[in-house]
C-alpha cells in the first residue's frame, strides 16, 4: 500500500508535494465520509452500541464494520511499528489515530 508514512521516510530530508498541513475540520470530514460509507460501532467492554440505524442490519454488517476498521488499524500499526492504537476498539481506535496524527 502507497500511504503517506512510506512516502514521508522515503523523502525524509528532500523537499517533497507530499507535505501536508491538514485542519481539523478536514480531519472530521474524513470521519464522517468514513461513517457514512462505512458504519459507526463504539465497542465497550460487553456491549456493542450500534449507531447509524446499523442495529436493523444485524450481526452479519456488525461483523463485516469491524473487520474493515479492523483492517485499516492493523495497516497503521504495520506501518508505523506499533502493537496497537489507543481507543476502545477498532473504529475508535482510528477515529483518536486520525485526530491525534501528525499530518
């Protein structure tokens, strides 16, 4: 996969178009395009709260949301050397990561 963190170490010291400055309100952007076409699960311990209307798709699309937050934490992670991310669970674990990352 071709993301920023790769390309950041690869041009460390070299002037580069890939320098970014990014608002916060393009970062909540982001969130929303994510909830929107993905779904929203905030995981507490024994218990999922479903938001979005996503209760009435059942366990199946439950499943298939966290796989994919899953998914795109688990890229982070390899990426950037970690274990894991802070968060209650996947989806909230991306939503602090891109608040929280250097851009």
């Amino acid at each position: 996969m071709d993301l920023y963190s790769k390309r950041k170490k690869a041009v460390e010291d070299k002037p580069t178009a890939y320098r970014y400055n990014l608002p916060v309100e393009f970062k909540n952007q982001v969130l929303h395009i994510w909830t929107d076409s993905i779904g929203y699960l905030n995981t507490v311990p024994r218990q999922t709260t479903l938001y979005a209307g996503l209760s009435r798709l059942g366990m199946e699309r439950v499943d298939e949301i966290c796989g994919l937050y899953a998914e795109m934490v688990k890229v982070l992670c390899d990426e950037h050397g970690k274990v894991g991310l802070r968060g209650n669970g996947p989806c909230n674990e991306l939503f602090q990561w891109l608040i929280e990352a250097e851009t």
